[in-house]
C-alpha cells in the first residue's frame, strides 16, 4: 500500500481511505439496492404500486436470471438493462400489433407540436452558462448534482427524475418550472453517470454502482485484461491524480464539442427530427440496437430474455407507472432481495 510520509507519520492518500470501506460496500450493496428500489419507488408517481411491485418484479428478475444461467452458465446483465430500457417503447410496438389495443393508438390527424420560437439571449457561438441560467437556477442545478453525485449507489433515471421533480415543485410558471427542472435534470444526469463511474473505480475497484454494473462495466471487469475479482483494473493502473487529469481532458473535450452545438443548433434538430423522421423509424432502430447487444452478450437468449423484460418493463411503465429508475434499482437488488426471502 503506497503511503506519504510526513513529519514522522503515514498519511493515506484518497483513494486507500475510501478503499477501506470496499469489503462493507461489497458485502452490503445488495442492501443498498434494494434501500434505493424503495426510496426511489416512494417518490415516483406511481408511489404505492411502485413499492407494492419490488417483491414480485424481483421474483421475475431472479427466475429468469436462474433460467438463463443453465443455459449459457453466465449470469447475464446488459441484456437484462436493455430490455428494462427499451420497455416503454416495446410496449407501445406490441400495442400497434394487437388488434383489440390498436384502436387507442390509431389518430385521424397528424399530431401538433408547438415549438417556442427561437430565442437567442447571448452572443456568439459559446454562451456563459453562468449568464444562461438564473442564479436561482444555477444553485438548484448545483445543488442537486452535487447531491446525486454523492447517491452514486441510486439508479441515474430515478434520480434525474427525482431531482427534477423537487425544483419543479419549488418554482412557479410553466417556462420557470420547465426550463428550471430541465437544467437540473441534465446537470443531475451528467453528474451521476460521471460519479457512479469514477468513484468506484477510484475509490474501490469494484461495480458498486448501477453504472458500473451496466455501461462502465469493460472498466470493471473485461477478462483476461481487466478483473474486479481480484481488483486487477484501472483502479491498481492509475493514480488518483492520472483520474482528474484524464477525466478534465475528456469533459473540456465533451464540453467545447457537445455544448455550443446543443446551445445553438438544439432546437433546428429537433424541428428536423419531428419533420423528417417518424418516430416508427427511431423506436424501431432502439429496439434494434437493443437486440444487437443482446445478442453480442448471449446470441439468441440474450435477446429472448431483453424482450421478455421489455414485454413486462414497459407494461408497468406505462400502465401501473412504475419507472425505469425504480426497475432498475430492482434488478441490481434482486438477487439480495430474494435470497434473503427465499434463499435462493
């Protein structure tokens, strides 16, 4: 263990600190979880149901993990995300084929957008935040983020979510509240994807995080390069240091590129979008997208099991409103959860 010595004693850097604690938040993350699941579920718009859900919707997460499992013997989970992702949409492709159901989806007119005219308040072609946002604004955004960021174990919809719903209710008027809840929103969202995969890899070497477990997986755990069990990733390769040069190279990157395009060019690609392409067309090329990684992971099982949670994700999403974030907080807590109840 690499330690300063200073004035005659061993001062522990950062990141051995934090990696004290890697052995309770391994031994308790199933807990963790499944606390997330019922908090996040609490302050969801389908709070009850919501809550009422994290038993059975858990029950079918582990059967069909348990039913995959002797037939590719891995525990799989990006198909599992893929399918609690794309659920939404899938239930609404599913309704277009049932003819009893498609009745509610058929319109007789197009339907009408009112988009608010274009509104420039700063010059050139990279604006101050700062002078974008209110100062009211400014400190909701920071706050929440900040706050998120310290949640790194919670889902990063239902904290966006979450988040957003708070300063909604703390501003009034319609622009206020939306672009007030907007900016928080995707403050809360960048942070918490940022933060749930930086500091377990920093701080632990371990998937601690819904994030680590999903997309920032290949950091964690890619073998015969990466392994997280033994810690043999990024974690043991780079410093503390080598992790804020690297990451403020990669946010100035994504800063100066996504920003100033997002500022000044959002709303005529979205006038393209809803003029040019139909929505059959995107919803089609996600699910497509979903079932190609699905199938990366575990050929056609893989892509069986996404559309069997799609099938019942998106059946709780948009019926029972249970939300995505709440679905996954379920999934990660799963296999805690029903051994618990059910030892197995």
């Amino acid at each position: 263990m690499t330690t300063t010595r200073i004035s005659g004693f061993y001062r522990k850097t950062p990141q051995e600190r934090l990696g004290q604690f890697a052995d309770f938040f391994k031994s308790a993350s199933g807990l963790i979880f499944t606390l997330a699941a019922v908090l996040i579920a609490y302050f969801s718009k389908g709070k009850w149901v919501s809550i009422a859900m994290i038993i059975p919707f858990a029950f079918f997460i582990r059967s069909l993990d348990q039913f995959s499992f002797q037939i590719v013997e891995k525990h799989l989970s990006i198909s599992f995300f893929l399918g609690i992702a794309i659920g939404p949409m899938f239930y609404d492709l599913l309704l277009s084929m049932s003819s009893s159901a498609r009745g509610g989806l058929i319109r007789n007119s197009p339907k009408e957008y009112h988009l608010a005219p274009e509104v420039r308040a700063w010059k050139g072609f990279f604006p101050n935040p700062f002078r974008v946002l209110t100062g009211r604004q400014t400190a909701h955004t920071s706050i929440t983020s900040f706050i998120s960021s310290l949640t790194f174990a919670f889902s990063p919809v239902g904290m966006t979510s979450l988040m957003g719903e708070i300063v909604g209710s703390r501003n009034k008027g319609v622009y206020k509240k939306s672009t007030s809840s907007l900016a928080a929103m995707n403050g809360v969202t960048e942070s918490t994807y940022i933060a749930e995969a930086i500091i377990p890899l920093l701080a632990f070497g371990i998937p601690l995080s819904p994030v680590a477990l999903g997309p920032a997986a290949p950091l964690f755990n890619a073998p015969p390069v990466f392994t997280s069990d033994p810690v043999n990733n990024l974690h043991n390769l780079l410093t503390p240091w080598d992790f804020f040069l690297y990451g403020l190279i990669g946010l100035v990157i994504a800063t100066a590129i996504a920003y100033p395009f997002a500022m000044n060019y959002a709303r005529t690609a979205t006038v393209f979008v809803m003029k040019n392409i139909s929505q059959e067309a995107i919803v089609g090329m996600f699910v497509g997208l979903a079932c190609l990684l699905a199938f990366h992971e575990a050929q056609l099982v893989g892509v069986m099991l996404a559309l069997t949670v799609a099938t019942l994700g998106g059946l709780l999403n948009r019926v029972l409103g249970v939300g995505a974030g709440v679905q996954f907080m379920i999934f990660y807590g799963s296999t805690y959860m029903m051994t618990t109840l059910l030892g197995a």
